[in-house]
C-alpha cells in the first residue's frame, strides 16, 4: 500500500477522532458515574465509523432505523458497562 493510502487513512482517523471527541460530553468527576447513569455511552470512533459507512453505501436500511439501531447498541453497551462497574466494585469491597 502506497503512501497516498496511509495519508487518507490518517486523514480519516483524524476526521473520526475530532467527530467522537465533539460528541464526548464532559467526564463526570466519579469515576462510577457511569455505572448509575441510563444514558447510552458517547459515540465512539467505530460507532460513528459504522454510521458514516452506513450512509455513504447504498442504502440497505432507512436512516431512522439506522439511527435507532446505533442509539440501541450504545444503550446496550451502557448496560454492560455498569455491569462490569458494579461486579468490578463488588470485587474491590472488603470482605
């Protein structure tokens, strides 16, 4: 692969990276926020990835299910980050 390759892989990495940090809210100060908050979890640079692939591809779902599908696998992910949050602060406690 040619250096032309690399340069718009970076490129596309760097767009990704400015697209997630923007949509990143600020970080509570407890680090197990988190683990109480129903919220679904920030983009992440693969989510917005898959988003960006989704639209630019021809169409194999509508826009508002794509949607709904990606707002479902971050709440789903949000989810299993409390878990590991609550078995994580279940091991720490002493006993």
């Amino acid at each position: 692969m040619g250096p032309s390759w690399h340069r718009h892989i970076t490129l596309a990495l760097a767009f990704l990276t400015a697209v997630a940090a923007d949509a990143a809210r600020q970080r509570p100060a407890d680090m197990h926020e988190p683990a109480r908050n129903s919220d679904p979890i920030t983009l992440t640079i693969p989510e917005i990835r898959h988003l960006l692939a989704a639209i630019f591809r021809p169409p194999a779902m509508a826009a508002a299910r794509l949607l709904r599908w990606s707002t479902w696998h971050r709440r789903h992910q949000a989810t299993a980050r409390r878990c590991h949050y609550r078995r994580w602060a279940a091991d720490d406690s002493p006993g």
